[in-house]
C-alpha cells in the first residue's frame, strides 16, 4: 500500500523562518501509511505520538516511538520519518537555544500528562502566538517539561560499514534467522572476528545484544498494533511466549503487557510510567 505525506501542504509553513521559539502541527492518519522523506531543518523537532507507533530514521540509528514516547531530532540533523496504520502525532519545531537543557542528540523521550497537555494546548495557537501573556507562559512551560522529560533508550544503532549494513538489512528481513555468527560472517565477506569486532565498534553493541534490541523494537510494533504475545514471539523466532517474555522483562525491566498499559495510561488522564533503567542488555 502506498504511503501518504504525513501533513498536506496546505499545513506546512516555513518554521525555520517563524520568529517564536516554537511553533507546533498536529496531524492523524486512519488505515494508510505515512512518511516523511529525509530531509532537515534548522530547527530541532519534536516528533510525538498519541496512537501508533512511529519510527524516526537518521544515518546511524533507528528510534522507536511507542504511544506516549516522543523521538527528538536536533537541528540540522538528516531524517526520515514513517508510521503505519491508524496514527496520531504531534510535531513541534523548537529553536534551538530556546532553553539550555534541550538534548543535543537524537533520542526517545516520555511523555507525561502535563506536557502531553500543553502540546495539545500549544498545537491550537496561531503561528504568530503572542510571546507575552497566557500564551507565552505556556509554551515556556511545555519547555521546561520537555527539557525535564525522561530518555528511553528505544533505540536500534546502525553500523555505517556498508558490510554491516548488509547484515542489518539480513536481520531485519529475517529476524527469526538463528545462523551462527560464523555463517552470518561468511554472507558479508567477513571473518566472524572481523565483523563481531566491528560491530562493536560501530554500534557499541555486541552482535547478540544488537538482535535483542531489534525485537524489542519488532516487539513494540507488532504489539502495539494489537497481535498477542504468543504470535509475536513465534514470529520473532522463539519456541514459546514464555522465553519471549523472559527476554522482554530482562530487558526492559517489566513484561510487554504492563510495559504497554503504562505508555498507554496517559490516554485515560493517568499519567504514564517511565521504564525502569530504560532498556539494559545484559
């Protein structure tokens, strides 16, 4: 199926020219699938998601946007961006030496209740809102809870040798795949030193704890889109919901159905949970 623009171009505007430290756009997508090619701009971004699950895409890692996660893209920073199904989002523009706390590297954030509620405030002012007043105080409030919100280390590093990055495309084709690392070597033209050495240096992961951050980020998708965790865990390739669930929890600190009901609290007026430690690899 073909993807649609996520925002239609009577909605965009020049944000890097807008004269205020943040200008904010909402927009939904029902059944069909959006994208956003790469690109950049001067201004960082916010990228939220309120229904769905949205995957921000920069050269040397994929970010993984659970419902009440938001990705942060720096200024100046190559992108792309997709989501699949029934999507809501919320992408706010920031200058950015708007506040000194902002990150200055991709990452995934929470969302809690309060700047959930000022972005759907903000979302609703005029390009030119009034800096002084109600307005302003608001918006120097949302960046004070932006700047406040807790990292979620849901993230997948790519490697930039263009060998590796055949074996990320393997993977990611077929992540049930369980070959040796020898013959996972011997498909890229590398010894399995080699590349396991490589791996390491180039996304700081192992290559057993780069496959188990694939599937949770897999896990997250196909949860998220309603699949149970039985099937989710045959079609990453383990015999059993159990082992899957084991995995899950060692790496995120709770099992997938309490992990989702807490990104998800913020929907009923609850104020969602942060992961224990972000997700840890051992």
């Amino acid at each position: 199926m073909p993807r649609q623009p996520l925002l239609a171009p009577a909605a965009l505007f020049d944000v890097d020219s807008l004269p205020r430290p943040v200008a904010a756009l909402s927009a939904s997508m029902v059944s069909k699938g959006w994208e956003q090619e790469r690109h950049h701009h001067r201004k960082a971004q916010l990228l939220y998601s309120v229904k769905g699950i949205l995957n921000c895409e920069v050269e040397d890692g994929v970010w993984i946007v659970p419902p009440h996660c938001a990705v942060w893209i720096p200024g100046n920073l190559l992108h792309s961006a997709r989501g699949a199904g029934d999507t809501e989002c919320y992408c706010l523009f920031v200058e950015p030496d708007a506040v000194p706390a902002l990150p200055t590297c991709c990452c995934t954030l929470a969302v809690g209740s309060l700047l959930h509620e000022l972005l759907l405030r903000v979302v609703g002012f005029p390009p030119l809102y009034q800096t002084e007043g109600p307005q302003g105080r608001l918006v120097a409030t949302l960046l004070d809870e932006l700047s406040a919100a807790p990292v979620e280390d849901l993230h997948l590093p790519l490697p930039r040798d263009p060998r590796l990055r055949q074996l990320a495309e393997m993977l990611l084709a077929d992540p049930t795949d369980k070959a040796p690392l020898g013959i996972r070597a011997r498909r890229i033209g590398m010894s399995e030193r080699s590349m396991s050495r490589l791996l390491l240096q180039e996304t700081g992961m192992s290559f057993g704890r780069w496959r188990r951050q694939l599937h949770i980020i897999l896990a997250l998708q196909r949860l998220t889109r309603g699949e149970s965790v039985q099937t989710v865990a045959l079609e990453l390739g383990y015999e059993n919901a159990s082992g899957f669930v084991t995995m899950f929890r060692k790496a995120v600190g709770k099992p997938p159905a309490r992990y989702l009901f807490e990104r998800t609290a913020g929907a009923a007026g609850g104020e969602p949970v942060p992961a224990t430690g972000m997700i840890r690899l051992a």
